[in-house]
C-alpha cells in the first residue's frame, strides 16, 4: 500500500489507529487517577498498587515483541483487531474485580491485549503510508492519541469521584467496539510475504519469565527484604534473561532480529525511549498521588491538572514529526529531554501549601513542551532506522523498550524514595518521596539528551535500510 496524506482512505486508517492506541493511553490515564479509590476500596499497599500497574506493564512489555512479529507475519489488522477484542473483554473482567488480587490478573490479561494491538497500529502506519508522509502520519497519530489522553483524566476523575472507579475500566468497552468496526472497514491487510516458519515463542517465554522474576524482587524486596522469594526471583530472572539473549542470537527467526542493533540509530533512540518512558511513567503515576494525598485534590481536580501537558501535546506532535523529517530529528531528541528535564525540577515546587496557577501548571506547561518535541521524532527515528519488512518488529521493540522503562520505573522509584507500605498515605512522606523521584527521573533524561546527539540526522529521509 501507499496511501498519502489527505485521502479518506488515509483518514479512515489513521482513525483507527488512533483509537486503538488512544484506548490504551485512555486505560493508563484512568488507572493511575483512580490508584487511590482503588487502594482505599481493597486496603491495598505500596505494593499492590505497584502490581496493579506492573501486572499490566509486564504482559506488555513481556509479549509486545512477539505481538508485532505475529502481525508481519499473520497480518497486521488481523492481530490488531483480535488485540482490541481482548483488550476491551480483559477491561470488563477489571470492572467487576472484588480483590487486589482479582484485579491484578485482570490487568495481567489486558496487558496481552495491549501487546497484540499496539505495535500493530504503528505497524500500520509504517506500511500502508507513503514513506515521504510517514512521519506525519506518526506525528498526527502521536497528536490525535492525545485526545484520549486529555480526556482520560477528566472523564477517570469524573467516574471516580461521582461513581466508581470501576467505570474507568468499563469506559473501554464500547471504545473496543467501535475500533474494531472501523478496522474492518478502512485499514487494508499487509503482512511480511517473506518471512517463513514460526514465531520465537521460546524466546517469549523466556523474556516474560525473565521480566517477571526481576520485576517481583524489585516490588517485594523492599518489603520482604532479601527471603527465598525475593532471591530466587532475582536469580531466576537473571538467568531467563540471559537464555532470552543467547536465543535471540541463535534462533533463525528472532524476536529481536540482532541485525536491528548494529544501526547506531536505532540503539540510540531505543536507549531514549527507555528513559523518557521510565521518567514520564514514574512522574506521572506519582503525581496523581501528591496531588491527592498531599495537596488534598480531588480525582477530577488531579486528573484535569495535567490535561494543559496533553493539549500541548495534541496541538504540536503532528508539526513536529513533520519538521523532524525535513530537518532532521537530531536536534528535537536533544531538546526535548532537555525541556521534560526542566518540567520535572520545577515539579519539586508542587507541594503542600502550592498553588496550581504558581506551581502546577507551568511545570506541566514545560513538561508537555518536551514530550511534544521529543515523541513523534523518536518513534518515526527508531520505524525509519530499520528495514521496512521489520515494521512490526520495530514497532514491538520500541514499544516494549517504553513499557520496560515505565515498569522498571513503577518497580524501583517507591522504594528508591523511600515509599513504602502504606506511607504513600502520609503527605510528609509522600512529599519527600515526590521530590526524591522529580530529581532521579530528571537526570535519567538529561543522560537521554546527551546520547541523542550521536544520532544521524537524516534518518528520516534517507531510504529505508535493506533487510538482512
């Protein structure tokens, strides 16, 4: 296919990526406003709030690799559309959960949906658009998704306070639905006609066992302390991990082809996309919670405090995909972390005491002026960087390096801020551990922006690289 910018068909393929994905952003938005509800309902500590976020981040992350290599090869709508079914199915099982512990497994089953679907929606993109106006069509995507975003928040902040937060899983249902009619009628099939035999389900056996060991010793060590389950899943993490790599090295038909990593290119905005996503997912999870706990917001009054970010977001993403691909993305990947740096030093002035016109909204202001920069050139930087036969492996790479990050991130920063138990429940604690993590996730970022600079700068517009 080679659809260009403008066309109802083009229109009709970009709508649907948009609210496949946007569903996601939606569900993460909602989630994180609605942890505290959540926490009070069950009784739940540091730690089940953390698996209620990680059990879903870990499927993600854990199988979104294998995702996008099913959809080169089964057919990317095909995997995208069976990925909303499961999705929107998944959210209604997390509606009528009555435990922690119920409602962790059901996150853990939206998570598989959430890798069958969203590696495919760039994948679409990547190999329906013509190349010159691919990296718009990433930024409108980037752009547009934003919406979902920005109502997100305010439509879980509504829910929450005036019901439930139950309705925020619920909300998806008739999203799915919706998604999926569309896909049927708009997006065309593509798959890879030349790969061959069968998808490395060794390989993501291996990576999830391996995420899952390591991210249960980072969750539960700081409350066990280092006892037989902690040790055991760190080792038995460990070396599931280092199978994964030896597998990946030898099988013939990878999940990570390891011809991808000798692009330079490709390394250095994976590496950013790590750290961007393992700031912004532990920043914005952990400021919902200071503004409830410490500043006395309410979930709609916490939830709306960030929509100005996404509005900056919606309203720049798509220009500046357009202006990474004709002047080159190197510079936005060194400015743009930059600025989200910037946004997360001025948060260390939102607290107790803080108002939102002085403290809060020019933090989220320069915060979203970042991502705005910094997003759609990265993922266009890692889609372009890599053949075209490779888009959904691309896509499931960067995608599962961003929710790695953001679970990594989930994982460590409570107890790297000294959260934990039910300590999130006291302001002064929270507060500390707040400013804590502002600065951690600040300088992960600025690491980020340094190594941007060894980017090529015409990535963008140079010819895809042939396939090994």
């Amino acid at each position: 296919m080679d659809l260009r910018w403008g066309t109802p068909a083009a229109r009709g393929v970009l709508a649907t990526t948009i609210l496949g994905s946007g569903m996601v952003m939606l569900d993460g938005s909602v989630v994180n406003v609605a942890l505290p509800r959540i926490g009070t309902e069950f009784g739940a500590s540091v730690a089940g709030l953390q698996w209620i976020l990680d059990g879903y981040l870990l499927a993600l992350a854990s199988l979104i690799l294998v995702a996008g290599s099913l959809g080169d090869r089964y057919g990317r709508r095909r995997v995208f559309v069976i990925g909303v079914v499961w999705f929107g199915a998944a959210s209604a099982l997390c509606g009528l959960a009555t435990s922690t512990e119920v409602l962790v497994v059901s996150r853990v089953l939206q998570g598989i949906g959430g890798a069958l679907l969203t590696p495919g929606s760039l994948a679409i993109l990547q190999s329906v658009f013509h190349r010159e106006d691919r990296a718009r069509a990433i930024g409108a995507w980037s752009g547009l998704g934003g919406i979902a975003a920005a109502a997100g928040p305010l439509i879980g902040g509504l829910l929450v306070q005036l019901w439930s937060w139950r309705l925020a899983f619920l909300v998806n249902v008739p999203v799915a639905v919706v998604c999926v009619l569309l896909a049927l009628r708009f997006v065309p099939e593509t798959r890879d006609e030349q790969v061959t035999g069968h998808p490395d389900y060794l390989g993501s056996v291996l990576g999830a066992l391996g995420l899952a060991g390591v991210t249960a010793a980072l969750v539960e060590g700081p409350v066990r302390g280092l006892d037989w389950l902690v040790v055991g899943s760190a080792v038995g993490g460990a070396l599931a991990l280092a199978a994964f790599l030896l597998v990946q090295r030898r099988h013939h038909d990878p999940l990570v082809p390891p011809g991808l990593f000798t692009s330079h290119t490709f390394a250095v905005a994976n590496l950013l996309t790590l750290v961007m996503y393992a700031a912004l997912g532990g920043v914005l999870v952990l400021m919902v919670l200071q503004l409830q706990v410490s500043l006395g917001y309410s979930p709609t009054a916490a939830a709306v405090s960030s929509a100005p970010m996404t509005l900056v977001m919606l309203t720049l993403s798509s220009r500046s995909g357009a202006l990474a691909a004709r002047w080159g993305p190197r510079w936005f990947l060194v400015v743009g972390p930059l600025l989200v740096a910037a946004g997360m030093l001025l948060m260390l002035r939102i607290t107790p005491g803080a108002t939102y016109l002085g403290s809060v909204l020019p933090a989220v202001l320069v915060f979203g002026l970042g991502l705005a920069t910094t997003v759609a050139p990265v993922t266009a930087t890692v889609l372009a960087a890599a053949p075209d036969r490779y888009a959904g492996t691309a896509s499931g790479v960067n995608n599962a390096i961003a929710r790695t990050g953001t679970l990594l991130a989930v994982a460590v920063l409570p107890a790297a801020a000294g959260l934990t138990g039910t300590a999130y429940q006291d302001p002064r604690a929270m507060t500390a551990g707040w400013q804590t993590s502002l600065v951690i996730c600040a300088t992960l970022v600025a690491l980020g922006s340094a190594a941007a600079l060894t980017i090529r700068d015409n990535v963008l517009a140079a010819p895809a690289p042939a396939a090994d």
